[in-house]
C-alpha cells in the first residue's frame, strides 16, 4: 500500500553516521574554500534521495521499489506490498542507513493499490472516469509513454489512477489508484508520525477506507451507445451527464440543491441502464484488496 515517502532526522544525532560513509554518495560535504560543512548536502543509495540540512536530514523515495530492489532484485512497484512487507522494508531501510524509526517525522506519502480489472484501464480512465468532486483531472495524458495516466489536484493532495499493466509491460490489466499527500497532515490530521505508524493495521485500515472512499466519491459512468436506448430523452439526457465540462460549470453556476438533484437524476439513469458496473467493480477490487494486504 505504501509507496513513496518523505521524512526526516534530526541532523545533530545523525550527521556524523551519514557524511563518514561513502555509500551515500554525498556530492560535496566540505565547501573548498573554508572546508567547513556546506549545506545542504545531496546523496542517495538504494533508490532513496538523502538531503542534509544543519537541522535536519530529509530522505524520499518509493519503499515499495527499495525493498523489491533488495529482496526480489527489481526495481518496480506492480506487486501488491502488504503490511508486514512495509514493517520489514522500514526496518531494512532504518538498519542500512543507521538511524532509529522512533526518531523519524513523516513529511509526505503516497499510498495506493494494485487491482486487476476487467476493462482496459485505458478505457476506464479515457472514457469511464468523468470527475472527481465535480473537477476534472488536472493532467489526463501518457505517461512518459507507458500509459494512460489522469490526476485530480487539490491543494494537500493528489489522486492519481494510470495504467500500471502498460508502464511495465505486463500481460493483463492492471490499474493503480493512489493517494499522495502534499501536506502529510492530509491524513495525519496534524498529529506527528513517524515511520512506525505506517505498518499500524488500524492506520493502514484508515489510510484504506479513505482511498475506497475517494473511488465511491468519482464520477463515472460505462460506456454505452444510442441502440441501449427505448426512450430517446435518456440518452440526451445521459450526453449531458457525461460531459465533465458540465459539472465542471454547473459547480460553480447551480447551488448545491439543484446540482445534487441532478446527480440524483444521473445515478437513477446509471441504474436504470446498469452503467455503473466499472465503477463499482473498482470499489469492490480496491476494497477487497485493501483487507487482504492488511491482514
């Protein structure tokens, strides 16, 4: 579920264990002229970016890939990475790099699932996904070429769906939906974390339930076509229901009331003609998914 994240040390206690060892690949530690520290300093290892700061040491990066990376020898994330996964891949990181999981803050996360579905995901997000608390994605494109890639962007966070199958290649289909925090109090509500919470079942179940309430919170409708139709005003009515354009307006323009009603008039034209089956096939997978990894 965890992917990538960002968080810190306190420098006082760690800079010396960081900066005496090569494997971090520190660009400069000592600046030419005066040979005292120079901050910030830049490194990496494993895959995790390392910045040090005279109060604090900063690394990021994906767990997920750091502990394939030890582990399987793959550098890639379309495996599922359950919650005792997450516990073994922190405390490698913590025993590599030398610092303790107690003294860690959390600055930042992305956390996500893995589901195989049954429609090409780029269908699903080309055709089935309309909005997203009436705004559209902010980016809907390829991504780097590997796949159908859209994002809703909202001051503390990004909700991110792309077509994991195509980025790497793989023989079915398989869509990952995300959460990344911008402002990690998104989901810590203000309240300090350090790495330890992030293999909590009952914080994982939260960070869960939230994810599969974002899915219930899309706006989405399958496919259909004008021959689906008895009555001819459910199908105009249906074209302008799903024009994202319109929610996008109507958010702005019609007070809750009327914009709701709406909706309501939508949602009963979905079940009418069961075009909610996607949508609720990715409730149910992402769901499932989350209790199974979980556990």
């Amino acid at each position: 579920m965890i992917d990538y994240l960002k968080f810190t040390i306190p420098t006082s206690k760690y800079l010396d264990q960081f900066i005496n060892q090569a494997k971090f690949h520190f660009s400069q530690i000592y600046d030419n002229n005066t040979e005292e520290l120079k901050y910030p300093m830049w490194g990496e290892c494993d895959g995790m970016k390392i910045k040090i700061t005279q109060n604090i040491i900063e690394i990021s990066g994906s767990i997920h890939k750091y502990w394939n990376s030890k582990e399987h020898g793959v550098h890639a994330n379309y495996n599922d990475f359950s919650r005792n996964e997450i516990e073994n891949a922190l405390g490698k990181l913590a025993s590599d790099f030398g610092f303790s999981l107690e003294d860690t803050t959390l600055r930042n996360l992305e956390f996500g699932v893995n589901i195989e579905v049954t429609t090409d995901p780029t269908t699903i997000i080309q055709k089935n996904i309309l909005t997203y608390k009436d705004k559209e994605p902010k980016i809907n494109d390829d991504y780097r070429d590997t796949g159908k890639f859209t994002q809703f962007e909202f001051s503390n966070y990004r909700f991110k769906i792309y077509d994991k199958g195509k980025q790497f290649n793989l023989d079915y289909r398989l869509l990952r939906i995300e959460l990344k925090t911008i402002k990690s109090s998104h989901v810590t509500k203000g309240i300090k974390w350090n790495l330890t919470k992030l293999y909590d079942k009952a914080t994982l179940e939260d960070l869960g339930n939230k994810l599969t309430k974002m899915c219930t919170e899309l706006l989405m409708c399958d496919s259909f076509e004008l021959v689906d139709f008895v009555d001819t005003a459910d199908h105009r009515k249906l074209l302008e229901f799903t024009n994202p354009r319109n929610w996008v307006y109507w958010r702005s323009t019609l007070k809750n009331k009327t914009k709701n009603r709406r909706k309501k008039v939508f949602s009963d034209l979905k079940d009418s003609y069961e075009l909610s089956t996607t949508q609720q096939e990715l409730i149910d997978l992402v769901s499932q998914k989350i209790e199974e990894l979980t556990s």
